[in-house]
C-alpha cells in the first residue's frame, strides 16, 4: 500500500511516499480501507523533530485520524464491523496510508450523510475542544478567548463556546480575514495575535484555551480575570518560557489556574459518545466543519508546507 513516512526530521521534504506492506489486524482491532486522513498541527512538530524525546523516529508514519470502510477485523472484533463507515483514531500515528490500523475502542460509525472529510475534520479537534472547555470549567456566562483560533481546534472551539452561552468570544488570528471568518462560527471579538486589537474588549477572561502555548502563553495569564483558567490544548508554537511558573506564582492573589489537557486522559466510552454525538451535529448542520484544502495521499509535503506557512484555516485532509 502507498503510505507517507518521515525519512528525514526538519521541512516537510523530509516526508517520502512508499509502499509497505498492507497491514493485518490484531486482536481487538480493525483495518480501515482510508478514504480521508486529517493532518493537525501535531504531524507537523512530529514531523519537525520537536517532538523525537517522545520516541518518534525517523521512519516514522505520521497521521492519527482517518474515515473511511472497515476492511477487516481482528479476533475478538464483532465481524459485523466490516463494511461500516467509521472514523478511526490511529493513535501518535500510522493514518497516511491507503490502509490504517485502529483499535476497535477508537472508531466510530458515521452517520450515512457525513462525508469521510467532514468527519477528519471534527473528529479528533472537536472532542479536544469540547472536553478542553470542560477541563477549563466553561459554564454559560463566561467570557472565553480561544487564542490560535484559526485551526481545527480553533475554529470548533469557537463554535461551542458560543452555543453554550458564552457571554464573550474572543479570538486571536493572524488577519481581519480570519477574524471575519471566525465571526461567522460564533466569535464577538478579534484580537491580533498578541491578544490586542479591540479597545472594547473585556478587561479579563474567565477562560483562556490555548492552543499555541510557546513565548506568548504567560502574557495570557494577564488576560484573564480573578479565578480564571487557562488551560493549554496545544503546543504548535513550542514550549513556554522557564520561567512561566514565576509569572503564574507572581499572580498568586488572583488565584488563576493553569493546566494542560490531553484526550488521553478522557474514557474511550466518552470519546466515543461524545464523536458521535458531534458527527451527527455536523450531518444535520448544527455544527459547522472547516475544511482548507484537500490534497491526494503523495501531497502530504504540500499539506505540512501549508500548516508550516500559517496558511490553513480549519483543516486540511489528504485521500488516497
């Protein structure tokens, strides 16, 4: 099968297209014939090296998402599984390929009418922003800014903190492009990328979700009013400065809050229900999925040069 690996950490020309073998499931798992693979942020500091202390290698097969047909299914796998649309959750990679391997506990049937890119789309971003506004405790009422709103996460997050009753939505993005855009999903206000930019805006935030961390993250904890939360769902900008938690003990009387969040401290009986529930949102248009660009399988240096470049707006997907 045709699959995209990481030959050489840096650029995105360090990314090869080659055949390997066509996999066979395990116990407990299923083989998903790929008609979608969604490339996030994450595949882009895999692929940069940034993140080789985790294990990542060189030979390594980015992409964690993918939808498309079961076709085939390991022991103990129900065979009715076979033939089903589903979205899958490849894990820290394996999904740019023509045929993808995903634990049974991590896909999720689509409804008839959401496309394979749809689901790429919301997929692993939406359940990220959803349970990271819930990490942050968001509750009707708060005034949110989602900094680096632009992306997946971004763009979802938007939308469900003003359907759940937001009293702000605040955004940083690199454009008034941009900024109109996120407008239309749900924003109030748009703010550069150093969070100015609007002379009304509240003086603080309840919740700050973060998805960029890097040099910028502690000017953040400024943003934000007595009790408020930060909570960082991403790193694409790097890691924060050292001496982050000075400013976050400099701010001790105002008791905010500072965390990270990771799906992988979600059950996968909640990220199951929780997909599925936003597929079916996005099938009967109650949620709106942002998709930049879509590109064949042997353009995936294309895609990463495009998340590189800060050019892409929602997400963008590969197909075989």
């Amino acid at each position: 099968m045709k699959a995209i690996v990481i030959q050489a950490y840096g650029g995105p020309e360090g990314l090869a297209v080659v055949e390997l073998p066509a996999p066979e499931p395990a116990a407990g798992q299923v083989v998903i014939a790929t008609e979608a693979i969604g490339v996030g942020g994450v595949d882009t500091l895999i692929r940069s090296g940034a993140l080789a202390a985790y294990g990542f290698t060189e030979g390594h097969v980015p992409g964690s998402e993918v939808a498309g047909t079961v076709h085939a299914v390991g022991a103990g796998v129900d065979p009715a599984w076979t033939g089903r649309r589903v979205w899958g959750f490849t894990g820290t990679g394996g999904g740019c390929v023509e045929r993808a391997v995903a634990s049974v506990e991590d896909i999720v049937e689509l409804p008839a009418d959401l496309s394979a890119v749809d689901a790429v789309s919301i997929g692993s971003a939406g359940a990220v922003a959803h349970f990271g506004l819930a990490h942050a405790r968001f509750a009707p009422g708060d005034a949110v800014l989602v900094r680096g709103a632009a992306g997946g996460i971004g763009v979802l997050a938007v939308q469900l903190a003003a359907r759940g009753g937001a009293s702000e939505v605040a955004v940083t993005t690199s454009s008034p492009a941009r900024g109109e855009r996120l407008r239309g999903l749900g924003a109030t206000r748009v703010l550069d990328r150093s969070g100015e930019g609007d002379a009304g805006a509240p003086a603080g935030y309840d919740v700050v979700l973060d998805i960029v961390a890097g040099d910028g993250l502690p000017s953040f904890l400024d943003r934000l009013r007595p009790g408020g939360r930060l909570v960082a769902v991403g790193a694409v900008g790097g890691q924060p400065p050292a001496d982050f938690g000075m400013r976050l003990m400099a701010a001790f009387r105002s008791s905010l809050s500072f965390a990270t969040f990771s799906l992988d401290t979600v059950a996968p009986a909640d990220r199951r229900a929780l997909r599925a529930a936003q597929f079916a949102a996005a099938a009967r248009g109650a949620l709106t999925t942002v998709v930049h660009q879509v590109l064949p399988l042997d353009q995936a240096a294309r895609a990463h040069r495009a998340m590189d470049d800060g050019e892409v707006f929602g997400r963008m997907v590969l197909m075989p």
